[in-house]
C-alpha cells in the first residue's frame, strides 16, 4: 500500500474516533445535567474505556472491562450510580450502532452468495 493511501486511512481511522467519542459526549450529555464544557473529558472518558477494553485479553470485547473504566473515570462528572448507568447505556448504544452498521455487510453478503448459486434442477430430471 503507498504511503498516501496510508495516510488517507490514517484520517479517516481519526475522523472515526473523533465523531465516535463526539457522539459519546453528545448521548451523556442528552441524559444529564453535564454541558457542553464536558464534551473534552466526556471523549475521553470514552477512548479511553474504549481502548482499555479492547486490550484487555481476559474478556470479550472488554465486556466489564470498559464499563469499570467509564464509570470510575465519569464517578467525578455525574456520581457512582449515574455513571455507572451511562456505562451499561454505552455498551448498549455501541452495540446497537454496531448491529446497524453490519446489516448492510450483512444484505450485500446474501444478495451476492443468492446471486452465485447455480440453480438447482427438478428432482427426478438429469
């Protein structure tokens, strides 16, 4: 692969986390009393857990992993119980854009192996 389309993958990989943690901050701040001057620590707080769950080799997918992050780093911002709650409705809300974001993979994967099967012939016919 040259270097330009690395770079090009590079900035939309960023673009990605950007608008990924944006969108964390804009759902945490949509339930709460929190304001736009938290959206920095609110991305944060997001990567972050993010990133910690997905090293983590213990669970799949981090499952637990990030949602102890997150809510030890938003315990400061909002309290243990809400923090702990915006946890359980991040991994929901991740899960759920993840799903959305398959079933197009998922359509076009169907469409094209209907399309390359040979069609079968009557039974009893040579």
């Amino acid at each position: 692969m040259e270097w330009s389309r690395k770079g090009a993958v590079l900035v939309q990989c960023a673009v990605g986390w950007v608008l990924l943690s944006l969108s964390f901050a804009l759902l945490v701040i949509s339930v709460t009393s929190l304001g736009w001057r938290d959206v920095p620590e609110l991305s944060q707080v997001f990567l972050t857990s993010y990133i910690v769950g997905f090293v983590s080799l213990v669970t799949p997918g981090g499952l637990g992993i990030r949602e102890g992050i997150m809510t030890l780093m938003l315990t400061p911002l909002a309290g243990a119980g809400p923090a702990a709650a915006l946890a359980i409705l991040s991994r929901l809300w991740v899960t759920v854009t993840e799903v959305i974001a398959l079933l197009p993979a998922w359509w076009w994967y169907r469409r094209d192996s209907l399309r390359t099967q040979a069609p079968s012939s009557p039974s009893g016919q040579s």
